[in-house]
C-alpha cells in the first residue's frame, strides 16, 4: 500500500472497526470471537484494497459469511456434543454408572495422538465422509478407517465401556 493508502486504511480502521466489532458481538454473542471476525473482514478488505469500490459493504458482506460460518461450526460442535454425550450416557447405563460420572468424552478425544484426533474431528465433528478426510489428510481411505478404529478402540479402553461403530 502507498502512504496515501495507509493513511486512508488506517482511517477507515477507526471509523468502522468499533461499530463492526460490535455488530459482530451481537450476532456471535462472545466478544474475542466477535473481534476475530472483524479482524479478518478487514484483513480480507486489506488483501484486496485497491480492487474494492465499497470498503463498507465488503466489511459487512464479509464478516456476514464469517458469522455463518462460525455458526456452522458451532452448529456442527453440538450436534456432535449430542450425539457423543447420547452415546456416553447410554454407555453409562448399559455399564451402571451413573451419566453424570462419565469422563467428558471431548477430552478423551483431544487427549488422542494427533495422527489419530485430526480423523475423530474431521470425520465425527465435522461431518465429513471418510473420503474427504482422506484426501485433506493426504492418506487413503482404508489408512483413516484404520486410524477411526485405532481411535474408537483407544477411546473405549480410557472409557471402560462401548463405543458405538455407526457414525
């Protein structure tokens, strides 16, 4: 950027930035979250500056999508939280213990080696079927079902019990 572009850069930054920020806090309800999105509405407007007629809207349209996507996320964590809290509470029954004293599944699966939790996520948190997870990891396909078992396996010995194998 040329100085004269910096300088209106910078003035746009503090214009628009509180009042983005705080629209953002308003639709993600979490203030770092809200700040990370206006940050990266306006580092996307910054990789594009010269190109960009209505630095506003662009803000605004972008940090829209980033919301969404962030709700998507969110939306996608709980379904997995429910589906996995569904199944340690049936294994804490089947197994009479209590639901409530059942290890907090979530931490099991970060407590996983990394070759065997990037799987778990992408494949039970983010939904993805098996062979997207193969080609973002760059492994074939049988090698993540073998890793999703060594997983399950892994997870069912922290967690005394039964993992169901249906995703």
């Amino acid at each position: 950027m040329k100085r004269s572009q910096e300088s209106a850069a910078a003035e746009l930054f503090a214009a628009l930035y509180p009042s983005l920020a705080g629209w953002c806090r308003r639709l993600v309800d979490d203030d770092g979250t809200a700040h990370e999105v206006a940050s990266e509405a306006f580092a996307r407007l910054w990789a594009r500056w010269s190109s960009v007629e209505e630095p506003r809207g662009f803000l605004y349209v972008t940090a829209a999508n980033l919301v969404r996507d962030h709700w998507r996320k969110l939306e996608r964590e709980r379904r997995a939280m429910r589906h996995v809290s569904a199944q340690a509470a049936l294994d804490a029954v089947q197994y009479g213990r209590s639901a409530e004293a059942a290890v907090p599944v979530r931490l099991l699966v970060q407590s996983l080696p990394e070759r065997l939790r990037t799987p778990v996520l992408l494949y039970y948190y983010a939904d993805l079927p098996i062979r997207e997870v193969a080609l973002l990891m760059g492994r074939r396909e049988g090698t993540v079902k073998a890793d999703l078992h060594a997983a399950r396996e892994l997870l069912r010995a922290r967690l005394g019990g039964h993992l169901d194998h249906t995703h």
